[in-house]
C-alpha cells in the first residue's frame, strides 16, 4: 500500500544567510601559498648563504651593507607588530605557514579517511585505518620534500638545490638541511599542527601584550537562553577550544570557523548568530554599518600614528635600498714599508684599493692623486672594469719626486671616479717622505 504523507506546513520562519569567513580565509590561503612559493623562486627575497647575498624585493644586499639587511627584516616584525596591534591575531589565522599548512592537513587526513571508509566498508576498522594513514602519509612525503625544497630556496638558488637533490646529495650541509627540514615538515604536519600555536610560538602571548579596547577579535555573546548548546561552534574549531568560555583564550586565533558553525545552525532557525568579530570586548559588531575608519580597523589616534610610522618607515627603507652607492670602494695605506724611492728618485708609497660592484651594472673606476704637488698613481689599470656581482683587491703605489714635497708626513686625497652613474669618492690618505730628504732612504 502506497504510503500517504501528510503536506508540510508552510513554515513562517526566514532561513538566514549564513556568514563564510572559512571560504574567504581558504582564498587568503591561496594567495600566501602561491607568495610562499613566488617569492624564493623569483629572487623576491632569498639569504642566499652560499653566495653570501640578500634579495628583497628588486635589490640584492651585500653583508656589507648588513644595516640596510637588519632595518628590513626589522620592517618585516614592525608590519606583524601593528597587524597583531589593530587585526590581533588575523596574522595567525589568515597568513601564517604554520596555520595554513596544519589546516590543510587536518583537512587532507579527514577527508582521506573518510574516502577510504566509504569505498572499503567491508573491511575491518583496522585494515581501513591502515590503508588512509598508507595513503596520507604517501601524499605528505612528497607534500613535505616540496615544502623543504621551497623552503630551502629561501637560503640556497633553486637550480643549485635541484642540481643537489637529483644527486642524492644529503652529505654537504645544503644535502643535510634539506633532508632534515624535510623530516621536520613532515612531523610537523603530521603530529604537532596547530599545537605548535600553543606550546612553541610566541606570537599569541605576543598579541596577549599589545591588544587593547579596540582590537579585532571573535566574541560569543552570552545570551544563553538563546544559545541552543548544539556545540557546532566547538567542534568546528580547528584549535579545539569552545569560544563561549571567552575572547582571550591563547588557543583562539579568530578564525571566525565558530561565527560560520553558530550561524548555520541559528541561521536555520531564522535567528542571528550568538558569535561575531568584534572590535574589542565592547565594540561594535563588525557587521554594524561601520564608517570607512572602523572598517579597516583605524579606530583611534594611536592607530593613525603607528600606522603612519610604518609608512614612514617604508618611505625610509625604499629611500635608503634605492640610493645606496652600487659600487663599494675602500683605498687604505700599506705600510709594511713606510715608503720607497726608486732609480729615478720618485718616493713611493704603498696602498691597497678594494671595490666590490654591488649594482646591476657595469662599472668602471679611475684613480687619481690630488691635493699633493706632483702626486701620481701608478701600477694600476687607469681603468679599473668591474662587472655586477664582482669584487677586486689590488696594490697601487702613490709616487712623489723628492724635491718639492715636506719630509716626513704629507696630506693628499686619493679620488676614485665611477663611471657611469656614482660620481667620486674621496680618500684623504697620508703620504711619509723621508725625513732626510737627500734621498737615501729605502731605495728600489
Ligand atoms: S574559537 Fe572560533 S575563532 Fe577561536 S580559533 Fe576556534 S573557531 Fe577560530
Ligand atoms: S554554535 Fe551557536 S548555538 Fe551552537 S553551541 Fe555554539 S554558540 Fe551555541
């Protein structure tokens, strides 16, 4: 007998849309995994340890230019202090590795097993457990050996690495670091995770210092005669915490994964969500028709300040990165032997000239004597050719006739002219004559 069911009554209740941070911190993902891996490959930034040189965006720094290398990476911390300072902790749950990669996979692991328990049902727990751990642990090991290699193009150029790695090279340091950094991403993601935020990192309790009233954060609203104790919010919580129980628990990365939960299931019930982002304990909702100020988080005086030094900084950086001196050059006295005088009665003194080419381009350095009656140059190219990238160390000696110049201790200045873009540097040197100006001091 056909069986009859009675018509549904027409409900009047309004579903609500519900919120979707998980799909806009899964783009976010994206977009810092496809910079994670751009940034080493394209020689945006990269501390290339053999080669002894640093990327950053465009410019490539010598050691010796270790102040520029410092304020940089000083910058880098600077931009996570005022993000942590206005958007808390968005840094731990939209941008950071750790996170990102944990997320991915938890999620890879569960939908691996899930998969495997519906296509062998028949199989005992114990057989299906073995297969989805086979199958995740496979795809993680090379997930991992990716994630090294990236990660090591950080310190080492990727053809060398690659060039190293198809070698089976794991003898020399790079061939070590790699096979260790892979060991550690694999553990990494697949037993610690997100336990790694609580235990290890700093950057929570870091936060924990500089929020205050007005920093973004995920706030339940205890109304808990209208909380329906689903627990979805829990167990949609990658860091396993229950968001009721507070804001400020060093678990909470303010994901937002606990507003989707609540919202879904309230939202069914055509009621708003008990979990929203918040400014602060007692600031508005982030929904509530905010002013282009609240928006984007610039609440107060204090906000305007820190976020104009940031760009004061990165005025200062751009500034000092792009007129910077391109060629580094160094002319110091070599007084292994005070002076010399030749067959021809010229007095010579000794000097050591070092220039390195930091710039894109071709160089090419001329030496001159100035500021010393009959001071000349010699023993060194009139021009001295450096391509980019190379470093030169040569001996000159400055030559001086005897008649005309002070005994003892003479002033001069060494010019180094650079050709094409630089200009002259300076050197103001000494020059000794002998103090017995017959001539017979240290002879050729
Ligand atoms: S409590 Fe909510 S906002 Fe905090 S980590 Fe868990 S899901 Fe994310
Ligand atoms: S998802 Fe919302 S309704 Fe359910 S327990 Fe969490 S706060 Fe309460």
């Amino acid at each position: 007998m056909a069986e009859v069911t009675a018509p549904r009554k027409k409900s009047a209740l309004v579903v609500l849309p519900s919120t979707n941070y998980h799909r806009k911190r899964k783009i976010v993902h994206l977009v810092c995994f496809a910079i994670f891996l751009l940034l080493p490959l394209s020689n945006l930034m990269r501390f290339d340890i053999p080669h002894q040189r640093f990327y950053f965006f465009g410019a490539v720094l010598w050691p010796s230019e270790f102040a520029i290398i410092f304020f940089s990476l000083i910058f880098l911390m600077f931009a996570i202090v005022v993000m942590a300072m206005l958007y808390g902790r968005m840094y731990c749950s939209y941008l950071c590795p750790q996170m990102i990669f944990s997320e991915a996979a938890a999620t890879f692991q569960t939908s691996v097993t899930r998969k495997v328990n519906k296509k062998f049902s028949g199989m005992s727990q114990g057989a299906r457990k073995l297969i989805s751990n086979a199958a995740f642990f496979s795809v993680l090991l090379v997930a991992s050996i990716f994630l090294a290699f990236v990660f090591i193009c950080y310190f080492v150029t990727p053809l060398d690495l690659l060039h190293r790695l198809l070698s089976l090279d794991i003898h020399t340091a790079g061939g070590v670091a790699g096979a260790s950094t892979t060991l550690f991403t694999l553990l990494d993601f697949a037993f610690v995770r997100q336990r790694f935020c609580t235990a290890i990192c700093p950057y929570g309790y870091l936060q924990g210092m500089l929020a205050d009233k007005q920093t973004l954060l995920v706030r339940y609203d205890e109304q808990t005669e209208k909380c329906i104790n689903c627990k979805k919010c829990e167990r949609a919580c990658f860091m396993g915490i229950d968001i009721r129980k507070g804001s400020h628990q060093i678990e909470c990365t303010h994901c937002g994964e606990c507003i989707d939960a609540c919202s879904e299931i309230l939202g069914k019930l055509g009621r708003e969500p008990l979990i929203h982002y918040s400014w602060g304990d007692t600031g508005s909702q982030s929904g509530a028709k905010p002013t282009w100020r609240e928006r984007t988080g610039l609440r107060d005086g204090k906000r305007f300040v820190v976020l104009g030094l940031l760009v004061v900084y990165a005025c200062a950086l751009y500034i000092s990165i792009q007129f910077r001196q391109p060629v580094m050059i160094k002319v110091v006295a070599d007084r292994t032997n005070l002076y010399t005088i030749d067959g021809a009665g010229l007095i010579h003194n000794s000097f050591r000239f070092m220039a390195s080419n930091r710039g894109a381009k071709g160089a090419q350095i001329k030496l001159s004597a100035v500021d010393m009656q009959g001071a000349k140059v010699v023993g060194i190219g009139d021009d001295i050719l450096l391509r980019p990238g190379e470093s030169t160390q040569q001996m000159f000696d400055v030559t001086a006739p005897v008649a005309g110049i002070e005994p003892g201790v003479n002033h001069l200045r060494i010019v180094a002219t650079v050709a094409p873009s630089q200009g002259k540097d300076e050197f103001p040197v000494t020059f000794i004559a002998p103090v017995d100006t017959t001539g017979e001091g240290n002879k050729k």
